[in-house]
C-alpha cells in the first residue's frame, strides 16, 4: 500500500512538471529541488510521511504557479486588475486608465471619422427605419470609412501590447510577492488532482 502511495503522488509530480510555465516554472524548480533532496535515496525507503512532505511541497509549487498565472490572465482581461491583486495601486490606475483613455480616443476617432452622413448629427439611429440606414451606409464608398478602420485598428493594436504588458508586469509582481514571503501558502494535497486525474485519498 506504501509503495502504490508512494507512486501516485510521482505520478502527480510527473504530471505537474510537464505542464510548468518557461518563466515562473515553480513546479519545475520544486521537482528538480526534490530530485536533488533525495539524492541516492529509494522510493521504496520512503514512509508515508515522507511522501506526504513531497506531495506537500509540490502542493504549495502548483499553487505559487496558478497565483502567476491567475494575476497575468487578469490582467490580460482588464489591464490592471492583477496590478490591483497584488496591492499595486498606482500600477493598476496607470495600466487601467491608460486602457480607459485608449478606448475612449479609439471610438471618438473612428467616430468623427466617418462621413459625415452616417454620424449621430444626421441619422437618427433609433427611429430612423433599418431599411434607410443601410441605405445612408451604402451611399459612402469602402475609402470613406478607411481612416475609421485605421483608427479601430490601431487601438486595437494599442490595447493588445497594452493588455500584453500589464499582464507581464502582473506576473513579475506576483512572483515577486511570493518570493518576499507577502503571499504564502500551505499543502493542499486536492489540488494534486489535476496533475494525475485521479482522486488522491491520505489516511494517516
């Protein structure tokens, strides 16, 4: 029963190391660290206990890689929002205002960029029939509404590296954090679960 124990929680590490991130590959580092610890040893030397530290260790590993990777997608999502996860205030106002005013300045330009026919001044779209819309569309040339896609896309362009960066700086701040100690974690042997797709049960 030791030895079957002893296995599954390798399993699960096995598991966990071939999905590690190429920065902040914690899990990797814990792995290559628990390789190391155990030198010569034998698994089959290993009590219960021991195998439960391992399990532990590599626990807290995943954890400390999911915390990366969880403030970089919020980031990525609402740049900012990782800044502001990680107690960033002035981080998060920046990359979160900047956001804000390239949105804003995208929209307004490929809005007074469109001919002068389709703007809100001339059409009213909410009781002007669908049918004389389209129509006021089609009055305008594809040249017409170039510079208003040209406008769309660059903003878009900007958002991208925009998110892009934030959710760089996101992840530095939360290795970071983790790093000085001000966000710590304890084994939680269910999060092993997704390493190795089984259910690990300890009875002690």
């Amino acid at each position: 029963m030791e030895k079957i124990f002893v296995l599954m929680v390798f399993v699960a590490a096995g598991g966990l190391f071939a999905g590690g991130q190429e920065k902040y590959s914690f899990v990797n580092d814990e792995v290559s660290a628990l390789v190391k610890d155990m030198g010569a040893g034998t698994i089959g030397a290993l009590t219960v206990k021991d195998a439960a530290a391992l399990a532990g260790r590599i626990s807290i590993a995943v954890q400390k890689e999911r915390y990366v990777r969880k403030s970089a997608f919020a980031s990525m999502l609402m740049p900012g929002l990782g800044e502001f996860i990680n107690h960033d205030a002035l981080g998060g106002s920046l990359f979160l205002g900047t956001d804000i005013i390239v949105c804003a300045g995208t929209v307004l330009g490929a809005y007074f960029l469109l001919p002068a026919n389709v703007q809100f001044s001339r059409l009213d779209y909410f009781y002007t029939p669908m049918g004389t819309v389209k129509t006021e569309w089609e009055k305008n040339g594809f040249l017409s509404y170039l510079p208003s896609i040209g406008v769309v896309t660059g903003g878009a362009i900007v958002m991208a590296i925009l998110r892009h960066l934030s959710a760089s700086h996101a992840a530095e701040l939360a290795a970071k954090n983790i790093a000085d100690g001000k966000v710590t974690f304890q084994p939680d042997f269910t999060i092993l679960n997704d390493g190795m797709m089984m259910k690990m049960y300890m009875k002690f």
